[in-house]
C-alpha cells in the first residue's frame, strides 16, 4: 500500500464512497460503512451509487441513534448515456453535481477503479489536503481501467487474486492508515432486525415452504446447465418444497417457464424489483443461484444460500463469513447436479 500522502484523520471527517454499480459489488462495498462507523462513529459518509442501486443503500441511512450513510447522491450515468443530446440530461448532470459539492470531503474512497468512477472523484469538493484512494491495479476477472489512477492521490496495490469485500476493505484501511481489517473481523452488511422485518410479499400462488432458484446472469458462461436445474428443482419438489422461478427479461421468462413444465409445482413470478426481492429472500427456506447479485443479496443478508460457480472464480465474491453458506464448483469446473442437492439439503430444515 501507498504512504503518501500522510492522512492524520479528525474524529470526524467528511467521508465519500464512490461505488457505482452493480448491484454484487455495490453489496460487497457495504461492509466498509460498518468498518469506518466502528472506528469513526461521528464522520459524515456519502455514497455515490447508481440510481438504479439506491434501495440497496437506504437501509443504512442514518436514523435516530443508529449511523450509517449520512447521504446517498443518484449517479444517473446509465441513462444519461442514452440521452447525451438532450437538454434534460445535462440539467441533470450539473444538479448531480452541485449536490456532490455541497459537502467538501477529507476522503474519497474509491472502490472500483474504472473511469466513470474517478471522474466522480475529481467532481467531488475536497479539502486541501485530502486523501482520494483508488485501486492500484486490477484483480483477475473484474473489470478495471488504468486511467483511473490518475485521478487518485493514493494509489492502493492489492492481490491479484483477491475477495470483493476484502479489496474495498484494503483501498479504505489504506486512505486512513489504518492497519489492515481482515477476515478475524466478520464483514457486516446490513442489521440483523433490518432482514427480520419484511413482510410476507403476496405473489400469487406462492406456497410456503419455498426454494428460490435464480437461473439467470448477465453472462451466459456462467449459467448452470437447464438439465441440471430440472435434476434438482425435482429432489427439491420430491422433499416438499416449492421451486420458485424467477426472472428479468423475456429471454430468461421463457428459461423460468421450461424449467417449471419439468418441476412438479414450480412457480414463474411475476417480475419483481430489488426492494421486492428482499421481502421474497427474507421469507425463502433457501437461495440457490448461479453468480449474480441476487444471489449475494441472500448472502449478505444472512439466509440460507447455496452460490453456484461455473464460469468466476469462487474467490472473487464467495460468501465465506457465514456457515449458512454453501459455494459450490468454480471456474471451468460447474458443480454436478448431486452436489448441489447435497449442499442444498445440509441447508434445508
């Protein structure tokens, strides 16, 4: 790690977070407002995140005695793009801006080493000597952009080969010279009553007990087998349980609806939003997906998970701070269908 410049921190400095998207890595990102309230518990944090991420964040907003995120400031910069010639959407840039620089910060930390998130760093109001950390180098299989170095004045080098929650860990505890959080120090994600107290969501058809099966990701390679699902969505029905199907566009609707013609019982929802998604999580018996992020939203929330890699390192995002968690195969080498039925029924009441 980088050390220079020299920070001094005040009991109460004006922090910012820079994590744009998605939403695993907005989730891994979390556990450093934890970090940072337990040994500064007076400092502002901010967060800059993504609109589209929002919900994730405000169950840490600060409320009464209990301090989180001070402010969550929307980055519109998906959409944006799809309007650069609109007048509207420079309107919304500069009043993105103004509300940033609102607040003049004695740290930056950035977590996700990419363009569009340093230049959120050179955005921000920061005070004369402040610290902007960011990533050194790139970590295998995540996405990273060296022109992002030139926007930080502490440049954190981390392993190649290291764990989401542990590279923001490392970036954060080095723009502090703090000595190095590690995994003696469980990471925390959100508050043990905030995943207790969703209420039951009313989908139709809906049956208690159920499994959710998240088939779907982004990337294609790293999907498991259809034929494997239907192997296990079968042991799954055989036991009692409900297989619940979900889903996030047409394409992987029409994977749910295969899938559940095979599963005797099987449930295609309607889609749901992230903010349903914590209700439908909170109430499953258990969480069984590839490696997408709604599958590390069951992980950080603490409920019985089985994460499934087949094409990302299992070290990248694995869920190891929990014994409820199981994480199978790795990358170029899925799991078998017998060994999630397996790790799913060690979960299973």
């Amino acid at each position: 790690m980088s050390n220079l410049p020299t920070s001094n921190p005040t009991s109460s400095p004006n922090i910012l977070l820079v994590k744009l998207s998605s939403l695993g890595d907005v989730l891994h990102n979390l556990p450093i407002v934890w970090d940072l309230r337990a040994r500064l518990p007076d400092a502002r944090i901010d967060w800059v995140v993504e609109e589209g991420y929002v919900h994730l964040l405000e169950p840490l907003l600060s409320k009464g005695e209990f301090k989180g995120v001070d402010r969550i400031i929307p980055f519109g910069l998906r959409r944006w793009k799809k309007n650069l010639f609109k007048l509207e959407t420079w309107k919304q840039f500069f009043s993105f801006k103004a509300q940033l620089q609102t607040v003049q910060y004695d740290y930056v930390i950035e977590t996700q080493g990419l363009l569009k998130s340093a230049l959120v760093c050179a955005l921000a109001k920061k005070s004369k000597d402040a610290v902007v950390a960011g990533l050194a180098n790139a970590t295998q299989y995540s996405g990273y952009e060296p022109i992002a170095r030139w926007f930080y004045n502490r440049n954190v080098q981390v392993p190649t080969d290291c764990h989401a929650v542990d590279r923001s860990r490392r970036v954060m505890c080095s723009a502090l010279d703090w000595p190095l959080i590690d995994r003696t120090n469980a990471p925390v994600f959100y508050a043990e009553s905030f995943s207790k107290s969703f209420a039951q969501k009313n989908i139709a058809g809906l049956k208690k007990p159920y499994v959710l099966c998240f088939h779907s990701t982004a990337r294609e390679a790293k999907r498991w087998s259809n034929q494997n699902w239907i192997v296990l969505g079968q042991a799954l029905a055989s036991r009692g349980y409900q297989v619940v199907l979900p889903w996030g566009n047409p394409a992987e609707r029409a994977v749910s609806e295969m899938l559940a013609q095979k599963i005797p019982q099987a449930l295609v929802p309607p889609a749901f939003s992230i903010e349903d998604a914590f209700s439908v999580i909170a109430h499953t018996a258990l969480t069984i997906g590839v490696d997408t992020g709604l599958t590390h939203l069951a992980a950080v929330l603490g409920k019985p998970t089985v994460e499934i890699y087949c094409d990302s390192p299992r070290w990248k995002t694995e869920g190891y701070w929990a014994k409820n968690i199981c994480n199978v195969g790795d990358i170029g080498a899925p799991p078998s269908a017998s060994e999630v039925v397996d790790a799913s029924m060690s979960l299973l009441p």
